[in-house]
C-alpha cells in the first residue's frame, strides 16, 4: 500500500488545465522531487494533496483512504503536512509560538505544546532564537521556521514546497542537511524545487511535470538525461 496515491488527478480553473491525468504513487520512506518549469503545475498539486484545492477529476488516497474534500486542517490530523514557497509566519509571535500551533494539531495543553517546540526547534536549529519575533529572522530561518511548524504537526508526509529558494550556497548545504535529518527521523519527503544539484543528491526518484502533464519518472540520473526534460527546461534551441 503506498502512503500517498493519485491516479487521474486533473485541475481546471475555468478554461485553464493546471493539471491533467496524474498518476503518483509515494511509499513509505521515500524523498521525491517534483520538478518542472515555471507554470508546470507543481504548486497546484501541492494545494490538491493538502486540501487547499479540490480536484476537478481524479483520485487521492493517503494511507489507503481518499482524502478528496477533506479540509486542510482534517488532512493535516491524518498525517500529511505542507510547507509553503511564500513564507508567512505569525510575524508578532516568537519563533516558539509560531512552532506551538502547529503543535497543538497533536498536543492539547499549552505545556506539551511547548515541549513539542522545543524539540522541532532544537531539530532545525532555531532553539536559540526560540524568544525572537518572526518578523525579525532572516529568510533561511523564516523558511526553517516554517519547516518546523510543519513537522509540530506530526507529519508522516511532509510537502516541502522551494525551501531553498533566495538561499546562498551555504545555507542551501545546510538545509540538504536539515532534510536528511528530517527524513532520518521516519518522514516521507515530496519536494518541489528548483535547486537541480540539490534535488539530484536528495532525491530516490524524480517526477517531472510540464503543462500540468508528467513527462517523465525515475532515478535521477536517468532523468537528467532524457530528452524530453531537457526540452522542457531549456527549449529546443537549448537542447540541441
């Protein structure tokens, strides 16, 4: 049984096809890269899974159960947690705070919260700067902070939508490092990115989308290499 199953899955918004026909199967213990252009509909798919969106065709189980019309916050209770490419913290509250609602899908008083905090805290690398207000963390730490109010939900799938984007070299090494650390503890990885380097030393297997269509699935190197990826990413001109 795999943990997370599309078959068909399609979205239209008006007479825009975002997504169409979709088949993805995620198992237990996996990190897959969904890759593709600007426009591709990876973000979409995203909203889709977590319940943001509701399919316009199509299937979605998690743990063998379908989760099409659930709310965000029913999905998130059954295990599947999201990230998003915009971070947008609780700008007034401090780092812990921000960690502590996320907590409180699992925890039900205010000091198990907390604990729960510190902990993800401590795994991402904010617990010194657990007393700081949102507004006042740079962009890595935004983005590690919105890592970790995801994983204070208890995630057994966690969706990481461009956690490296705006990052410099060292801090992209870092949060590689901050995701196998997160996968170690028994997380299921989807990851959207744009980092290629990155993806191709995370990934077990990448899924690339195009015009909403899958175009291509497997290891990554084989990936890299067919041709129809190249297109997508660089154009004829560019693949030739």
């Amino acid at each position: 049984m795999s943990l997370l199953e599309l078959r068909g899955l399609g979205k239209q918004f008006g007479g825009l096809t975002a997504v169409t026909g979709l088949d993805l199967s995620i198992e237990r213990g996996e990190i897959v890269g969904l890759i593709g252009p600007n426009g591709a509909g990876k973000t979409t798919v995203f909203h889709l899974v977590a319940g943001y969106h509701r399919p316009t065709s199509g299937i979605i189980r998690f743990k063998d159960a379908s989760i099409v019309g659930l709310k965000p916050h029913a999905i998130c209770r059954r295990g599947l947690a999201r990230t998003f490419q915009l971070v947008q913290p609780f700008a007034g509250l401090t780092a812990a705070e921000n960690v502590m609602v996320g907590a409180f899908t699992r925890e039900r008083d205010t000091a198990s919260a907390r604990r729960r905090a510190e902990e993800i805290l401590e795994l991402v690398g904010l617990s010194r700067k657990r007393s700081i207000p949102a507004r006042d963390l740079t962009l890595s730490d935004r983005k590690r902070l919105e890592m970790a109010r995801g994983l204070a939900t208890g995630p057994e799938l966690l969706l990481l939508d461009e956690v490296m984007s705006g990052l410099n070299p060292t801090e992209i090494e870092a949060m590689v490092a901050l995701i196998r650390a997160i996968h170690d503890r028994g997380v299921t990885l989807l990851i959207i990115e744009h980092v290629m380097r990155a993806m191709m030393t995370l990934s077990h297997r990448l899924v690339v989308l195009h015009h909403g269509e899958k175009i291509a699935e497997g290891p990554p190197a084989v990936v890299a290499r067919d041709r129809r990826v190249i297109e997508a990413y660089l154009g004829e001109e560019g693949a030739a």
